[in-house]
C-alpha cells in the first residue's frame, strides 16, 4: 500500500490552493504556505515476492558492524533527519514522529556490536554524518526509496523494517520560502506513488488532505486534535481494467486524538559559555517558563564520543553509552551516548560536559594557529507532563493513533506523557558547534625541537644555579678561614 498524506495550515488552505480532478490531485501555493507531506509505502508479508525481495535486498552481507547486526534478520528501524532542530512545528509533529537528528539506528536484538549502545528499550547507533547510509544500505534500495536524500536538505525518512512488514516513511515540504509571490505547483497522480511499486497490480494508492482544528487545554499541553478533510484513493492497479475505472474517488474524512507533541512559541536560550573550553558548559535559560505541576523541564543529548558526561558531578537522569571518565578518544569504539537531564523552571540552568583526549589531525594549512575539531550537539530542551491522573481518555496521547510507544523520548517517561518541544534560534543564541583543542600532527617537529630546547636550557640553568651557588659558597667559607 501506497498512501501520501497531505497535511495544510488550515481549511481556507486546503480548498482555495488544491484541485482535484478525475487523475490528479494540484495544489497551487502562492503565499508561502507550508505544506508537509507523509509519503509512505507499506510493504506485507502477504505480498509475496515484493515483501520477501526487499527483506533480502536489506539484509545483504556487508562488512561493516552495522550491517552484520541487520544480517541477524531481526526487527530493526532507520530514521534519517535532516531538517534544523528550530525548524520543529506543533502542526508537522501532527503526522511526523519526533526523529532526532542526523542517522539513527535502532534494534532490539541483544547482540554484541561495537557500533551500538545500549539504551533504555533498543541498542541504537547514531551518527550526524549521512554518508554513513549510503555503506548502511544497498544501493537499489537507496535508489528506489531514498532518491531524494541528497536533493532536499529538509527530508526526513523513517524505516521500519519487522517480520510481517516494511514501513518506509518520508516527511518533507515540496514548496520552498522564497521571497516574492512566484506560484509553485505541487502534483500528485498515480506517477506520484514510490517508482517501484507504483504500476504494482493490486496495489493500493491513497492520498490524505486534510487540516487541524486545535482545542488548547492549558498548560499540560493537552492539545485535543480535530483533522479534517479528505480520503482520496486511486483504486488497485489492473491492467485489464478501462481507464474509467483507474479515476480518483474521494470521501470526507476526519480523526479526533489527543497529540502527544506540541511546540511552545516563545523562544527560550540556549548556548554554550563562552569561552568554550575542555569542558563546555551548556546554558538553559528558562526565566521565561513559568512552573506547573506535574510538568518538569529536560534538556536530551546524543553526544559524540569526543564528550562525555561526568555521571557523579552532573546527576543525569540517564546515561547510556560511553561514561568512562579516563578513556582518550581513540580507546573508545561505540559512536558516543545518550543523557537525559532534568532542569528548574524560571532560572538558566547549566549542564557541564568533558571532552576527552584527541588523536593527532593533519591540518596542513597552518601549522602554527592552534587547531580545533568541531563537533555539533544538538540539545532537545523540552516539557513533559505526566496525565496519569487524568479520567478523560481523551486526553490520553495512547489513543493518538500516531503514538509509538518506546520510540524517542517516549521511551523514558509513561506512555500517557506529554511532550512541549521548547523553541530556540540557532541564528541568534545557539552555538552547537564544539571546538575541541587537538594537536597538529604537521607541527610534530616544531613542538618536540621547542619542547627539547626549552628542556636543555632549563636544565643548563639548573646545573648553572646549582655550581654557581656552591662555587660562591666555597669562596665566603675559604674567605673567612682566612680572617
């Protein structure tokens, strides 16, 4: 099955920019409007060849850690996010899962790999560097699912890959902010449905157009969601059949869930205390957010191995992956750890992280200016509200069916917790950027030359003082003899 999901900032959107006619659907922008789309194609056992072909093509022998943890055939996800951690909506987390940044790896197979980390429910490997995918993955299944990856630089993919299905979702915007009134079309037909299973006999294509109505709650975030719109649906693919019988049908349609993610818009502060040194400090202004019960604020990290939280100094709520406090970088194998920490409404918080010992870099550009390795962090300060209380089940983000439980943050709270991503600029007060001192292996000679100088004169000057001192002791005690 094949379904696009259409979601649009409100009704006038919806019905003044798209028409739908009997083979396309063509939505017209001409204000800038945000438009995010959910392109999914799911993939069941019961479809034979297709289900058992694109198993195999994932699980291909490979050399690498990674794939010979997917080789064991056991349920695993991908997630891929491209898109800046400001860029975050109330109305995109509508149909988008939270998925953090960069490459994300996660299995629940108990395996031993020196790529993973334990977490709370999966072993998970994480990296900011998407070339990672293109060694990860086969390359027909790159070209038929991720085409795009390279083209759009605010995509998102999420694959789940279990025994009985196949889920390969994207997120994206097809219109981009550009400053005049200039129209962009966006168009979807059958051609629109992933390139492989398009033309599928029996395949199932549907498109979703729909829009939120949002019920505010208070501050507990309990966001109760209205979608409404259309269920457009090309029937099954058979060539057999005339081409009246391949039209578009649509019905109205509408959900009613309570959401499990909201966004607040008044922006927040968060940087890092300049100077940024061998222990960066992380700052959390929450002056802005006022306190309420049970509601408490918490800042998420996945940090590379170059950093490294002091589990004894810091108190984090959890750590997991590398928390070895001697370890230089190039003794630690696993990519890096994940650390939730908790903070305190209405004042700046801090968090200290430790960077470790760095491996010589060849930076030949200039051997004398001091280097630096810059690593990003990217910190998702958040509230969460616990509705354990709660007697409407309305209000209960479990009934949202788009709650994934143990999956995100949802794996370190209750199921019925929930989620106010707090907004920050990263063009105004965030640096993510860490500047880590390492050594220039090009001014190898020059610092040992300069560190055996200083030595040999040093140790000149000594034996200098030392006879010096005791020559001059000599001639007082032989001067007064003589008197």
């Amino acid at each position: 099955m094949n379904r696009i999901t259409l979601l649009y900032q409100d009704e006038s959107s919806l019905f003044q920019t798209t028409d739908i006619n009997a083979t396309h659907i063509v939505v017209t922008n001409h204000n800038n409007d945000t438009l995010y789309v959910q392109n999914t194609t799911v993939i069941y056992d019961n479809t034979g060849n297709d289900f058992n072909d694109l198993r195999s093509m994932l699980y291909l022998s490979d050399a690498t850690n990674i794939n010979q943890v997917l080789n064991k055939k056991e349920p695993f996800r991908i997630t891929i996010d491209t898109s800046p951690i400001s860029s975050f909506t109330s109305q995109q987390l509508l149909i988008k899962p939270l998925l953090f940044s960069g490459l994300n790896v996660y299995t629940s197979d108990n395996h031993n790999s020196t790529s993973f980390i334990d977490s709370k429910f999966h072993q998970v490997y994480h990296s900011n560097n998407l070339d990672v995918i293109f060694d990860l993955l086969p390359k027909q299944f790159i070209e038929d699912y991720l085409y795009d990856l390279n083209n759009n630089q605010n995509i998102s993919y999420d694959i789940i890959v279990n025994k009985v299905s196949i889920i390969i979702s994207k997120y994206y915007n097809p219109f981009q902010q550009i400053g005049n009134n200039t129209p962009q079309i966006f168009s979807i037909s059958q051609d629109s449905f992933n390139k492989r299973n398009k033309n599928k006999e029996g395949w199932k294509n549907v498109v979703g157009l729909f829009y939120p109505d949002l019920i505010e709650n208070g501050y507990n975030f309990e966001n109760l969601i209205s979608l409404n719109g259309l269920d457009c649906s090309f029937p099954p693919y058979n060539e057999n059949e005339n081409e009246d019988d391949h039209r578009l049908k649509c019905n109205k349609r509408s959900f009613f869930y309570q959401t499990a993610f909201a966004t607040n818009e008044r922006e927040i502060q968060v940087t890092f205390k300049q100077p940024v040194g061998l222990h960066p400090v992380l700052q959390v202004d929450l002056n802005s957010i006022t306190d309420k019960a049970d509601c408490k604020p918490f800042v998420f990290m996945q940090l590379p191995k170059t950093l490294f939280v002091d589990k004894f100094q810091s108190n984090p709520v959890f750590l997991f992956g590398e928390d070895d406090l001697e370890l230089p970088v190039y003794k630690i194998k696993k990519w890096g750890s994940e650390v939730l920490f908790e903070l305190e409404f209405n004042k700046s918080n801090e968090i200290t992280l430790h960077s470790r010992y760095m491996s010589p870099a060849n930076n030949s550009n200039n051997i004398t200016t001091p280097y630096f390795e810059e690593y990003n962090v990217n910190p998702y300060v958040f509230v969460a509200c616990d509705n354990d209380n709660s007697q409407d089940t309305n209000s209960n983000p479990i009934m949202n069916p788009f709650y994934e439980k143990h999956f995100g943050l949802q794996d370190f709270f209750t199921p019925n917790t929930n989620f106010q991503l707090l907004s920050f600029s990263l063009e105004k007060n965030l640096t993510t950027t860490v500047p880590i001192p390492t050594i220039n292996i090009n001014s190898y000679d020059t610092i040992k030359y300069s560190i055996w100088t200083v030595m040999t004169l040093s140790i000149i000057y000594l034996l200098n003082k030392i006879f010096h001192n005791d020559l001059l002791s000599q001639q007082k005690q032989h001067q007064k003899e003589k008197k």
